[in-house]
C-alpha cells in the first residue's frame, strides 16, 4: 500500500517580504529578526523566519530588504478629507474661533470635483506616510470621495457631515451650510450609511458621524449613537476637545460633556470619539465602562492648544484599556499627516506633564499608531498587525539614513527619531500602493498642481489670503 509522499516541494503564494526586522503587533508582539511574510491574494498566510517561509512558500514576486524594517500598516483615527489650503488658515484662533473663520466656510464652498482632489491628495499624502487606513469624521459630497479612497487601495470609515446645530456652543456664528433640523440629520445619518454601503467597496466601511463640539442636540446624539449600534458601525463625533468646549457644557447641562454624553446613552461599544482632550477621571471611567473607543490626535492638540499636556488623561485611558488610536485630524490643525509624528507625541507628552519618564512607553505609542487605531475604528478584524488570516498592510521602511541608524532597537529608533519620510513601500491588502517613496496609484506632481489650484479658488472664495507675518519681497 503507497503510504502518501511528505510534502517537500515548497507552496506557491504571490509575495514574500523579508526585512532585517518585523515588527507584528501581533498577540505577543513579537518583533521577529531576519524575518519574512508570505502573502497570497491579499492575506498573510505565514509570517516567521525568512529561513523557514523560504522553506515552505516559493513567492512569485519578492521584496527583499535586509536592512529594512516592517511594521503594520498605520491607522489615522481622525482625518477630515473636507480639509484644504495647507497653512492658510488664520494664526492665533482657538478651536472654536478657527471652526467658525475658516474652516466651516471652507467646508462649505467645496463642489463635488474638489472634494474629488481632496480625497485624492490626501489619501497619497497618508500612504506616503505609512498610513493605511483612516478614519473621516464627516465629510461632504461623498459620492465625489468614495471612487477616490477606493482608487487610493485605503480601508476608511466615513460618514456625511451631519449636525442640527442645537447644542451646548449654541448657533451664533454657525453657518447656513447644511443647517439641518433634528427629524433630517438622522435622515442623513441613515443616508450616509446607505451610501457607503451602497457603495460595495470592502475596505471602506460606514460610519455615522456628528460634528459634536457642542453643535448636536441630545436627541441627535442619542440617534446617531444607536444606529451605530443597530448596525454595527461606529458612531464618531468630536467631544470634549478643549477645556472651553468642557465649560459650555457644565454651563448648559450641568455636566461635563463624557458625562453628559454617558447619561443620556449616547455611548456604547459602537462610539468613536474625537480627541478627548479635557477630561477627568470620572470621565475616563465613563469612557472605559461603555466599550467607547478613542482618537487622540497630539500634533492638533498642542497646534490648537487645547490643553492635552495640562487635561489629557492619556495614562489613565491606557490603563484602563480604552481602545486608542492616533489622529493627524484637518490639514490645518496639524499640517502634516504623519502618524510617526503622532507616535513620538503619545510617547513624549504625558512623560511632561507628569514629570514621568514611564508614563507612556514607546512600544505602547507603536501600538497606538497601528492596532490601537485598527480597534478605535473597529478594523482590527482585518488590520493593524501582522497575523496569519489577516490583510496583508505593510509598512517597509528604508532604515538607510540617519534617523533610523545606528540601529539597535527598532522601537526606540520609530518612536523617537523617525518620520514618515522614510517610509519606502507599503501594501495595502497586498497590493503595492508606494515603491520606493513613489505612488504606483497617482501622478503625485501633477495631484500637486491640481491641489493647490483648487485651494486658490477655495481661498478666493473664502476672501483668504494667506502670507507670513514677514514681509514678502
Ligand atoms: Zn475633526
């Protein structure tokens, strides 16, 4: 009787990377020396010591990087596409006053073909930068950005802009753009995920987003909120952003705004919220007892001045086992979209506050820039590290400069000398999305020309003239 043959011949798969380290994230957060993953289709199907792939799979393409470092790829937590005119917005305003200047009346002068550009420029910005998925906190003329973010190879969460303008900050100074009763914001919530689902594209998954920032009635809240519920979504809304936004509310609702949102059942497991700045430790306890999830977004943060390092409860939302993410948020609040720039705050700002050089540690700022932000968006089903059954989303850095050489502990070197630039190649559910620093998806230069024209009109529009404070000759 022929007993079977073992199998020696190796199994075929379309790639295989193989670096000098491989950072996973994974369940014991290895970090595997001279490793590799092999992918088929658009999955991890073995990940390990390139000697042992190499005997199990043969790969019909290969990267092979010796030198290089891998790491999953990045998750944005809060990146508004509606955003534009890089430094153009008026110097000095709070978050309140530069919403009502320059950023809601830019939002409202965009037509469909530029938020099309938008889409565009910044989903090649964010891959540049390592980052493969993101999340959009309201957004406009969504039928324009949806066919960008698919061309792009990103996962997102995204919604349509929504508010009704009944809430703690009051509607003085508010725009007529959208300005929506209580009944059409939740029809609009309800359209936004028809939308998108409608849509068919699986990286990009719905979500129900209200501004929030005391622009939202109780009753929207609660509607929005127990939608994402019903269909297993995510509720996203900005909330208690800044001590003043905190102030509003105590002076409205007699509460502070995690409060008030906890009480009036406006949080649950499906809730996403948006920079959680000011914050007490009943509030940390409100968050962490409802399964809602967070984005903090540092760089915003400190450019807003919205207190994180003197209110923020970073330590406290970690030890409680909050779901984090990290967020770079509108192109004018940080001007970058760098989530290794985010990853050196998280890490570097509660260590001042607190006068602690422990109280964040640089490996869980990594994991807040890859699987905190896959679980604050509810994506970790899919991305955020580097598994066996997950997508295959790979960050390649080139570690052959300065910021990450001499290299002895790839964590220390990403956390706190490191910035996207070095981000070399990175795949998107095994498709190569950059090369090289280059996107193989667009034509970045003439993407450039076409972004800054349509921030012109934009700015003329809005009657802003952006110019240094220095003379200009
Ligand atoms: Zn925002």
């Amino acid at each position: 009787m022929n007993q079977p043959q073992p199998q020696t011949e190796p199994t075929p798969c379309d790639r295989i990377i193989s670096a000098g380290w491989v950072i996973t994230v994974d369940t014991d957060r290895r970090i595997i020396r001279d490793g590799a993953l092999a992918i088929t289709g658009s999955t991890i199907v073995a990940i390990g010591k390139r000697a042992d792939v190499d005997a199990t799979y043969r790969a019909l393409e290969r990267i092979d990087r010796p030198d290089a470092v891998v790491l999953p790829g990045m998750a944005n937590g809060h990146r508004h596409l509606l955003c534009c005119a890089k430094g153009a917005m008026p110097e000095g305003g709070s978050t309140l006053e530069s919403l009502r200047r320059f950023i809601y009346p830019s939002f409202s002068s965009l037509e469909p073909e530029d938020m099309n550009v938008y889409a565009r420029h910044a989903t090649a910005e964010m891959i540049r930068n390592g980052t493969t998925l993101f999340e959009e906190p309201g957004c406009n003329h969504i039928d324009a950005v949806l066919p960008a973010i698919a061309d792009s190879g990103m996962r997102a969460r995204i919604g349509l802009w929504t508010w009704d303008q009944q809430g703690s900050a009051g509607s003085t100074d508010l725009p007529d753009w959208l300005n929506l009763s209580t009944e059409d914001a939740i029809k609009r919530l309800e359209e936004g995920l028809e939308v998108v689902q409608a849509f068919g594209n699986d990286r990009i998954r719905p979500a129900v987003t209200i501004e929030g920032v005391g622009t939202c009635s109780d009753r929207l809240s609660v509607a929005a909120a127990r939608l994402a519920e019903e269909t297993q979504t995510l509720a996203v809304q900005h909330k208690s952003t800044s001590e003043r936004e905190v102030q509003l509310e105590l002076a409205a609702y007699g509460q502070r705004p995690i409060q008030h949102t906890a009480a009036i059942g406006a949080l649950n497991p499906y809730t996403l919220l948006n920079h959680v700045t000011s914050l007490d430790l009943d509030d940390v306890a409100a968050i962490a007892d409802s399964g809602a999830t967070i984005s903090q977004n540092p760089s915003t943060a400190l450019k807003l001045a919205k207190g994180t390092t003197q209110f923020g409860k970073w330590p406290e939302l970690i030890a409680a086992g909050v779901p984090m993410g990290l967020g770079t948020d509108a192109e004018n609040c940080s001007n970058h979209q760098d989530i290794c720039r985010a990853i050196y705050l998280a890490a570097l700002l509660s260590r001042d506050a607190r006068q602690d050089p422990g109280a964040v540690s640089a490996e869980t700022a990594v994991e807040l820039g890859t699987l905190g932000g896959a679980r604050a968006l509810r994506f970790d089903d899919v991305t955020g590290s580097l598994e066996v059954g997950k997508e295959a989303d790979v960050v390649v850095f080139d570690t052959n400069d300065y910021d990450w050489r001499p290299l002895h502990n790839p964590i220390a070197n990403l956390t706190y000398g490191v910035t996207g630039h070095s981000v070399d190649t990175v795949l998107i559910g095994g498709r190569v999305v950059l090369e090289n620093k280059k996107s193989t998806i667009v034509d970045e230069d003439a993407l450039r020309d076409e972004v800054e024209a349509t921030d012109r009109k934009i700015l003329a529009k809005i009657g802003i003239d952006p110019r240094p404070a220095w003379p200009v000759i």
